[in-house]
C-alpha cells in the first residue's frame, strides 16, 4: 500500500489529547503507527472515525492500541470514507506517544 503519511501526534501523552484527523479522500485503506518513547510504561490510543470534519459527537472507537515495551504498533483497515484521528485515552506515562496516520490503495505498491 503506498501510502500518505501524516504526523498525527507529536510526543504526546496528555489523558484525551486529540491529532490531527485526516479524511480519507479517494483512498480505500486507512492505517496508523504507533511510537512509544524511550521509558513508557502505560498509555492507550484509540483510533476514531468520524462521517464529516469537524464532528462534534462521540466518533466511533476503530481500534486500541495499548503500549507495548517494544516500542511500536500499528494497524489498517480498509476505510469506511469519511475522517480518521487518534486519541490519548488513558494517559501515556513517564514517556510519549508519536503517531501517524497513513492512507493508501489497495493493491498498488
């Protein structure tokens, strides 16, 4: 999947800090990475989705990534249009969270 990629979260770790949402555009995969600093020990990112920019109800939980002592996570899904965004839901401790969110087309490399 060639992909789209965009810096989401910088260095995050605050409880319920919202990236940057991305819309999807004419891609048909949505996918994120997410990287752990040095020294985390907890922490979870939700990925969202949303059917408009903007939205101001509760997005829909796509995916959870919790921490993990290797330092990376990732995921994709083939998208349902519409916008993508992560969230901080449970607050990232004695470190940070970088994440990406990378769009893309199926079958094309």
């Amino acid at each position: 999947m060639p992909t789209d990629r965009i810096l989401s979260l910088d260095a995050a770790a605050t409880d319920e800090t919202i990236g940057v949402e991305i819309p999807v555009d004419s891609f048909d995969r949505v996918g994120w990475d997410a990287v752990w600093s040095s020294g985390c020990s907890a922490g979870v990112v939700t990925v969202e989705w949303a059917p408009i920019s903007g939205y101001t109800g509760d997005w829909k939980s796509i995916e959870t990534l919790n921490f993990l002592d290797d330092g990376c996570d990732g995921g994709s899904i083939e998208s349902l249009g519409g916008f993508y965004r992560p969230r901080i839901s449970t607050a990232v401790a004695n470190g940070t969270v970088t994440f990406y969110m990378k769009r893309g087309n199926i079958g094309h490399y």
